[in-house]
C-alpha cells in the first residue's frame, strides 16, 4: 500500500528556507539581516510556524539572490517529493 505524505506550504517554504541557508553557509541573522526581517520572524518562517506574505518571500529571495519565481519552484519540486514519495505504513515496518 503507498501512502503519499502532505506537506503544509509553510512548511515547504522554510524547509526550502532553511536549505538554502544552509547550503550557502550563512545564519539566520545573515538572512535576517540581508532580507530585513526580524530574526524571529524569519525563525518562525524556517519552521513552518508562520506564513510568509509575498513581499517577505520577495525579500527573503533577494537576500539569496535568487527570484520569488526561483524561491517557489524550488519549494514545488520539495512538495512534489513529499506527495510522491512511497512511504511504509509504521504498522507493515514492525511486521
């Protein structure tokens, strides 16, 4: 049986976030700061806690340099993955 998994948009946006921070090897105050939003904001955000508005999107996609077009497809392609993937029923693991 394949169970597809969901993935709040939230979510996938600040895991595409938090990746991309990550992978540039900078902090969450070099964002912060580059982007001009407040350090817990952008926390939140990372988390999935908090939804972003366009123009924070738009800030936050300029502080990497990248467009909002950029800054979404990536985060497509992450929830694609999630909703694709097969995953195995805790129950059938244990069996």
């Amino acid at each position: 049986m394949t169970i597809s998994r969901t993935i709040l948009l939230r979510e996938a946006i600040g895991e595409t976030i938090r990746d991309l921070r990550l992978t540039t090897g900078r902090t969450l105050r070099d964002v912060s700061a580059d982007a001009q939003v407040s350090l817990g904001y952008l926390s939140e955000i990372e988390r999935g806690q908090k939804e972003a508005s366009s123009e924070v999107l738009s800030s936050i996609a300029d502080a990497f340099d990248l467009s909002v077009g950029e800054l979404i497809g990536e985060t497509a392609t992450r929830m694609l993955a999630y909703e694709t993937d097969a995953v195995v029923p805790l129950n059938r693991m244990a069996a």
